[in-house]
C-alpha cells in the first residue's frame, strides 16, 4: 500500500467493514448492546440456483386430498339464521341482551335479540339441523361435516378475509392455494393450476387479492377465468399463424427466451412469465374444452341449476370446476361479487335471494363429485370469512322492520366441508346458548389452514418458502393444530 495515498490507520477509520467496526461491533455486543446472537443454526446458502415449476410432486405424508374447490362465501354467512338453531334466541326473541357484544357498527347497533326468522330440520339419516332456507343442502347433510366452532377473532372482512386464506390477518401474503401449488404442483401442465372463478356481477371484495401468490414466486398465483365468454382472452391464433406457422413461431420464441433466462439467472418472475407463456400456448386446446359445457347432459345442467336464472351462474361455475377437478387442477375458488353476505341490513329477503343462488348447485357439486367417483380425493368447502350477531342491526331506522339485519361476529360462525377424508354426516363444535361464541371444539382459522395441509399430505410446520434470511409459512401460529375430530382417519400422525 501506498503510504502517501493511505494509511493503516486512515484505511480502518475510513472503512464500513473494517477491523475497527467488527471490533466495536463485538464490544457492544458482550456489553450488552445490539443484537443478541441466535441459538440457531446458520442459515446455509444455496449451492445450487432453485426452480419452480408446476410439476407434479408427491407429499411427505400420506394424502386423503388431490384437489380442493372452496366456494368462498365473502361477507359472512348468518351462521343463527342457516347453520347453529338456538332454541333460546326464539325464547328470548325482542328481549335485551346482556351479555358482551363487539359491533364492527355501533352507531347502528342495539341489543335487541333477534332469533332467527326461518325454521331448522332435521336432514338426513344423521339428523342434521340445517335452516330451511337450505334444502339442496339438506339432501346431501350425510355427505358433509359441519362445522359449527369457527373462530378467527378479526371483526372486520379484511382481516377476517386473510386471516382465513393466508393465515394472518395482513395483506400481502400467499394464499391457501399458491402454498398448495409450491408443495403439490399440478396433475395438469395444460390448464392453470389453480383457477378463480369469478361472478358476472363483479369481482370480490379486494379482487386478485384473493389469488395472490405474497412473497411465493409469481408461478404460483391464481389464474382469474373471466364468468362470460371469452373466459381467457387471445386463446385463438390469428388465422394467418395457426396451424405449422404458429408452431414455427412459439419454437422460435421459445429459443430466444430460453436463451434470454440462461443470460438472467436467478429471475423467478422472468422465469414465471416465460412458463406461463408456455401454458397459453397449451391451453388453445385444453382451456376451450375444459370450459365448455354444451356437451354436458341435460340432466346435468339441471341438477346444478343452469335452467332456472336464479341458479345459473353459480351453477355454471360450480359445474366448470366438477370439470377442471377432472383434468387436474389442483385448487378452484368459486366467489360471489363484492361481500353479498354482508347483511347488516335487509336480511329477511337479501339472505333468502342469495340462498336461492348458491344451493342447489353447491349440492349439486357435492352429489356429481361423488357420483363420478371424485369426491373422496377433492375437499369441497362452503363458507366465508365470519358469521353475524345475535342482534339487531336497523341500517334504515327503528320504524322499518324489513330492514333490519346483523352485525359482524367472528367468535363463533359456521361453514361446511365435504369430501377429501373429511368425516359425513357429522356436526362438529357448538357455539354458547345465543350462537355468538365458539365454546366447544372451537376451530381457529390456523387450525383450518393446518387441516387442510394436512390432508394434502403436508404438514404445517414443515411447509416453508425461504425469502432472503426469513422462512414463511402459511401456519405461524405454534399453537396451531390438526382438527382430527372432523376427519374419517382422526388417529395421531
């Protein structure tokens, strides 16, 4: 070294990761300043440049599931009014309640206990209560375990919404399905691997939120599937490139592209978009037909619904996704638009409309899965993020009856599931005497998530994707368990 351009001593004052900062940093640390050491083992870099792709994998543990399809039911079910019959709220129907309520509205609440305006029946050979605004549901209650002990503790759909998808309550990370597809792959390489299907009505609450891939890599999102034809755009080549000019041209692209990752290592959302152009190019064929529903009985058509307008957009999507479980598609969410369960007011004709949607075909799912032979290896899932108080909430004013409705309650709510090793016929957990708080068997939203990674031969606490020094998961919550009392093999892992 140059003495005259720089000494020893001005080279460790001058330097940001010289011996001088190590050893001032080593001071302060045996002081007992800075960070405290971790117990834990280093972390080892990768010595070798990952990939992702949508290949099929086989799980660690023995799976019950292949696929899941989750009518996903955004602004919360009236659990008191469909699900969880309390003799008590029709006793003490216009009495005050006196126990602890939590409104996400106060300036519209009261305490006036509202039991619920539709009667409950027994279904099945398993006795199943269900509201009789329910009865395709009813035909299949030997079919379904009903969960009657949700929990999640975030009053409002946001939330509510991530804690039951991504398994926090925070925006921004992966949801149940792109961590299904990192672990699982696909069975399909012709088709999205997983699918949302939205209403002609709109998008859901937060949109592609819902789909989101958070910090996994971009191959792992949802594909939204648009609810009218065209349901993906630009499937068809323009008429001059189709047939060996097309094929020409996708091998020539495909080259550059090939070439272009090779000179960008390490690009997962380079890589991603090359892939999914792959996929596009597949799909011409295999979206189209899958799709496609002309060809299906008319019988078929029926049993979801597709005759009668009330029914037949939902029972479109529900019969497309029987249709994408048969190619392998390995997750499928169906949505309603905005947050239509959301029925602070108005329920006493709003609940019934959205029933007379939505019934009939996600029985018919259920039935025509089982039938074919499908059932047993997809879990079929009905619910939304919350379920609704056990008072009334007037969004027009006192004198207006028919407006009345039902705040937010995220302590005790109901929702359904089917299939994929779940037990039938069975009720599971129980609310307090008013159907507000899970008491018995309560199932949080991490207890959820973790079941159902369960039953896809994955286990929660393994299931990891490393960013930078920091692993996620989907389940976080160490107190997290598999709700072994819902499935047909309930006996320890």
């Amino acid at each position: 070294m140059n003495a005259g351009l720089c000494s020893r001593r001005h080279m460790l004052r001058s330097s940001a990761f010289g011996l001088s900062s190590v050893a001032a940093s080593l001071l302060l640390r045996q002081d007992g300043f800075g960070a405290k050491a971790s117990s834990a083992a280093p972390v080892k870099p990768e010595l070798e440049r990952p990939t992702y792709d949508l290949l099929p994998k086989i799980p660690p543990h023995p799976q019950q599931a292949k696929a899941m399809i989750s009518m996903f039911m955004l602004g919360g079910p009236s659990q008191i009014d469909l699900f969880d019959p309390k003799p008590e709220l029709i006793k003490r129907n216009g009495q005050v309640f006196r126990g602890n309520l939590k409104f996400d509205n106060a300036a519209q609440a009261s305490r006036e206990i509202m039991g619920p305006a539709w009667s409950f029946h027994q279904r099945g050979q398993c006795g199943m209560e269900l509201s009789e605004l329910l009865p395709h549901l009813g035909d299949i209650a030997d079919e379904i375990t009903l969960i009657r002990s949700m929990h999640s503790a975030a009053n409002n759909h946001l939330p509510a919404n991530f804690a039951l998808n991504t398994g926090q309550p925070v925006r921004g990370r992966a949801v149940l399905g792109s961590w299904l597809l990192s672990a699982l792959g696909s069975e399909t390489q012709d088709l999205p691997a997983y699918v949302a299907l939205t209403d002609p009505r709109g998008l859901p609450l937060i949109a592609k939120e819902n789909w989101n891939n958070g910090k996994l890599p971009s191959i792992f999102q949802g594909t939204m599937v648009r609810p009218t034809e065209p349901r993906i755009f630009n499937l068809d080549a323009p008429k001059h490139l189709q047939g060996p000019a097309q094929a020409s041209q996708l091998r020539f692209l495909r080259e550059l592209n090939e070439a272009h990752l090779r000179s960008h290592p390490g690009e997962n959302d380079l890589e991603a978009r090359l892939k999914s152009y792959g996929l596009a190019a597949r799909m011409q064929l295999a979206a189209k037909e899958a799709f496609d529903i002309s060809k299906e009985s008319e019988s078929t058509k029926r049993m979801y619904g597709i005759d009668r307008e009330v029914s037949q957009s939902y029972g479109t999507r529900c019969l497309i996704a029987r249709r994408l479980v048969e190619r392998g598609v390995r997750f499928i969410q169906i949505f309603c638009h905005g947050q239509t369960w959301d029925h602070h007011g108005s329920i006493l004709t709003a609940l019934p409309q959205r029933c007379r949607e939505i019934d009939q075909p996600a029985a018919a799912l259920v039935r025509d899965l089982k039938q074919r032979g499908l059932l047993d290896s997809t879990i079929v899932h009905w619910g939304g993020e919350m379920g609704r108080l056990p008072v009334i909430q007037f969004r027009e004013g006192l004198s207006k009856r028919s407006k009345v409705g039902r705040d937010h309650n995220t302590y005790g709510f109901s929702m359904w599931v089917a299939g994929g090793g779940f037990r039938s016929g069975h009720v599971h957990g129980a609310t307090d005497e008013f159907g507000h708080y899970a008491v018995d068997g309560i199932v949080h939203h991490y207890d959820w998530l973790a079941t159902v990674l369960h039953q896809f031969g994955l286990n929660h606490r393994d299931l990891h994707f490393r960013v930078g020094p920091r692993e996620l998961r989907l389940v976080e919550n160490e107190e997290a368990r598999v709700v072994r009392d819902v499935l047909k093999d309930n006996s320890p892992a």
